[in-house]
C-alpha cells in the first residue's frame, strides 16, 4: 500500500507551504490527515489516531487563525487606522 507515502509527501509539501506564509498549507496539512486516517484504518495501527486527530484539529484551528488576523488586518487598512 502507498498511502502512507502519499499520506507523509502531502504533509511535507503542507508545511514547506505553511514556511512560505501561504495559509493553504494548512489545508493540505487537513488533506494529508484524512489519508493518515485512511491509512490508520485500513493498517488496524489505532495508534496513529493518536498523532492525526490532534494535527488535523490544529490544522483547523490555525487555518482559522490565519484568516481572522487577515480579515481583522484587512479592516484596520480600510478604516485608515
């Protein structure tokens, strides 16, 4: 099975997008978690829930993050302040 290496490349192009300051890295992180999820299914390591859920939930959370502080800078600029 390739999953896992399918699983760990997109989790490494994920966070090489995150250190370009790019929030869509985040969302590739959620995708790569989903086929860790997959992978720790089909492979019965129950384990690796362990690592996925809490990186999936903070992928979220930070991808969130990311887009408040946009948004909130967005409108300091165009309130002039």
């Amino acid at each position: 099975m390739c999953l896992d290496w399918i699983a760990a490349a997109i989790a490494l192009l994920g966070v090489y997008i995150i250190g370009t300051k790019n929030k869509y890295g985040f969302l590739i992180c959620i995708i790569s978690g989903v086929i860790w999820c997959i992978v720790a299914s089909l492979t019965r390591v129950h384990g690796l829930f362990l690592e996925v859920v809490p990186m999936f939930v903070l992928n979220i959370w930070n991808f969130n993050k990311w887009r408040r502080e946009e948004i909130n800078k967005q409108e300091v600029d165009q309130s002039g302040i």
